[in-house]
C-alpha cells in the first residue's frame, strides 16, 4: 500500500520562490562557503532543492530565479527516492 505524500510540507518552513521560464514553486537555497588554497580562496556552492515534479527537467545552462537574485543550473540530481532533486547553481 501506498502512502500519499505532501512534499509541499517540506519546503513550506524554509522555501522560497523560485521560478525557471513560465514556473514558480518553492525550493530551499543552501549557501555554504568553503575556505580553499590555504585559507586565501573563500567560496560558494549554491544549491537549490526541490521537487522533481517541479523543476527536474532543467539542465545545465538554464536560468533560474531564486529569491530574487538570478542563478544558472550547473548539475541537476535527484536525491533520496527521486520525488526532490539538489540542483547545484551558479550565481549570474
């Protein structure tokens, strides 16, 4: 049997809008900063996810808003049981 799921509860607390050509949903932005080269190089990898219903189909090239500040898709993957995917960003 299987159980219903409702994947909007988890992006209801920390999501934001985002939108790729014609759709918007909700994704949950990361922003973690890395120290490289010794401590002389500060970086960071965005990562957006979301559903897969949702924006599972967008590539590396493609624009994407998020929050406001405009972003181009590097990797696309799904996670977990494929219903979400970790989309790594690169901010334009």
């Amino acid at each position: 049997m299987a159980i219903a799921e409702d994947l909007d509860v988890y992006l209801a607390d920390f999501g934001v809008s985002c939108t790729a050509g014609a759709t918007t949903a909700k994704g949950i932005l990361d922003m973690p900063g890395e120290v490289a080269v010794g401590g002389m190089i500060l970086t960071t990898d965005y990562s957006l996810t979301t559903r897969y219903s949702t924006f599972g189909t967008l590539a590396a090239g493609d624009a994407i808003t998020v929050d406001g500040d405009a972003y181009t898709v590097r990797e696309n993957r799904r996670i977990g049981d494929g219903k979400f995917v970790e989309i790594a960003l690169q901010k334009t």
